[in-house]
C-alpha cells in the first residue's frame, strides 16, 4: 500500500507510523479515528490525488522550513543591539530577480501535474460503462440507474432501477442486519447502498432536488457538487470490494451532519444478478445480493462478521 508520509512525519515522526499501522487493520473507504493522512486510495484518481498531494509537500515543507528559518536569522543577526545602524538598501537587482523567479518556477512545477490531474479527473480513460444519476435531497440521497443498453425496438423496456438511500437510525440496526459497527459506522451506515460492479468506468450525474448538496466519496476521488436544475457530471472506477462511505460536502440544512453516501462494490457477476432483480423487487436483490457475497466469504455472514 502506498503511504506517504512526508507531512505528518515531519511533525510527528514515529507516531505517525504507528497510528499508520493501527488504521491498516481497519476497512478502508471510512474515516479512521487519529487519521492524519488521506484514505486509501480504492480508483485509479484517488491514487494520482494522492500523489499529487505528496508531491506538493515537496514544495511546501522546504519552503516554509527556509522562510522559517530567514525569520529567525534576521530576528536574531539584525536584532536593535547588534545592528544598531540599519542599512538602507533599497534595490537588490540579483535578490529581486530570484524572489521572482523562483516562485514563478515553483508554480509551474506545481500547476503542470495539476491541470494533468484536473483533465483526467474528467476524462475516463475509456467509454463509461454505466451510468448511476444521485440526486440530493433533504435530508438523503436518490440513486437512478441508465439501463446499460437501449432495448431494441418492440421488446419491453426494463424496470427502472431507482432508490432512495437513508442514513441507517440506530434503532434500525437490528432489523435490517447491520449491527457490526465497524462495517456499518454510526453516521455513515445507509438503508440501501449505492451497488457498483468492481473495476468498472462508471459515470455519475450529480443532481438536487432541493438545496445544493454535494456528492463526496473520499476513497474514490469524488466530489462533485449536486445543484438544483442542473447536472454535474463525474467519473470513478472502484478497483475494489467492499462498502465504502462519504458524506453530503456542502452544507445544507439542520441535518447535513446526516447525509452519508455508502457505495457498495461487487463483483460485476454479483452486480448483473443484483441489477437484473432489483428492476422488480429490490428487497430479493439485496436479500440475493447478501447471500452471494456471504457465500463468497465462506459462510461468514456479513451480517455477522
Ligand atoms: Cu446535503
């Protein structure tokens, strides 16, 4: 796995490492707590954000180590007693070219990787797959999927898969089989997350209903805002199982604090099944979906776990 800790170890050194390693033993895709470092990167764009992230540390630790330390020794060395007749200098041509430049030159170095990365965030390196539009609502989140295909003329459209997704009440746990905590996280856990295929291009169209909201899954690299009569468009390619969470980014109303988004990443046979069913009935889907994927753990009940 890929941490990076130039930052964090600068200022905390070995704890740091050590509060790596105690995160490592938790799933992915969540907040951890003591976390100083990004989530783990689960697509292909959260691991060039989290490059791009160490990259400019480069930049900003010498930087502000050298102002840093031009304070100090100005502090000291031009202090009243020993530099009691201040020089009057007022033009340094060498000095001033430098103080120039250089800041032109650490802008560019910065702003090149960062336009590359800008593009790619919205240019999937191949023809989205699927499509899944989210729509914002006060207080919860509505997922639409696109039928994969258009059906050929004269044969019966499918059902529309569509849902709302609602943060999952404490007193709900039990009922809907999400009591590990640690799967399901207070705040985070959702009714009916949003299923995706694994390793698939997927587009997302951010919409509202009602306020702005913003849609944000940190381990994938999305954050694109959902404004009312309007659609943003995004893309993210999970290259990995499991439930991963989020939240609603921009502030909108009494409870923002509870607006989570929870993606669930299949395997594109278990997402096929799921989608196939969930047109009709969407309790047997995820009733199906469930048993499949506590087949492939070997009997381990996700539930359960
Ligand atoms: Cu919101």
């Amino acid at each position: 796995m890929r941490r990076s800790f130039f930052g964090a170890a600068a200022l905390l050194g070995s704890a740091g490492a050590a509060l790596a390693q105690s995160a490592e033993e938790l799933p992915p895709g969540q907040p951890h707590p003591w976390q100083i470092d990004l989530q783990e990167a689960v697509s292909p764009i959260q691991s060039q954000i989290h490059w791009f992230s160490n990259y400019t540390l480069w930049f900003i630790v010498p930087i502000t180590i050298l102002v840093a330390a031009l304070l100090v020794y100005v502090i000291v060395r031009f202090a009243e007693h020993r530099n009691p007749t201040p020089s009057r200098t007022s033009h340094n041509t060498v000095i001033e070219v430098i103080w120039t430049v250089a800041p032109v030159l650490v802008l560019v170095c910065l702003a090149i990787p960062s336009f590359q990365l800008l593009t790619a965030q919205y240019n999937p390196p191949r023809e989205p797959e699927m499509t899944v539009k989210a729509t914002g609502y006060q207080w919860y989140w509505e997922y639409e999927y696109q039928p994969a295909a258009l059906p050929e003329p004269g044969a019966e459209t499918p059902p529309n898969v569509s849902f709302g997704s609602y943060p999952l009440g404490e007193d709900d746990r039990e009922a809907s089989g999400k009591v590990d905590r640690v799967l399901y996280p207070h705040l985070l856990a959702v009714d009916q997350e949003l299923v995706v295929p694994v390793d698939t291009e997927i587009r997302l169209l951010s919409t509202s209903a009602d306020v702005i909201h913003s849609f944000a899954m940190p381990s994938m690299g999305v954050k694109v805002d959902s404004i009312p009569g309007r659609i943003n468009e995004y893309f993210f390619n999970p290259q990995r199982e499991g439930i991963f969470y989020g939240q609603c980014s921009e502030l909108c109303g009494q409870s923002h604090y509870n607006m989570p988004i929870a993606i669930r990443v299949v395997s594109k046979e278990q997402f096929q099944q799921w989608y196939t069913a969930a047109g009709t009935d969407l309790a047997g889907a995820n009733a199906q979906l469930n048993a499949s994927i506590e087949t492939a753990r070997g009997g381990v009940a996700v539930a359960a776990r």
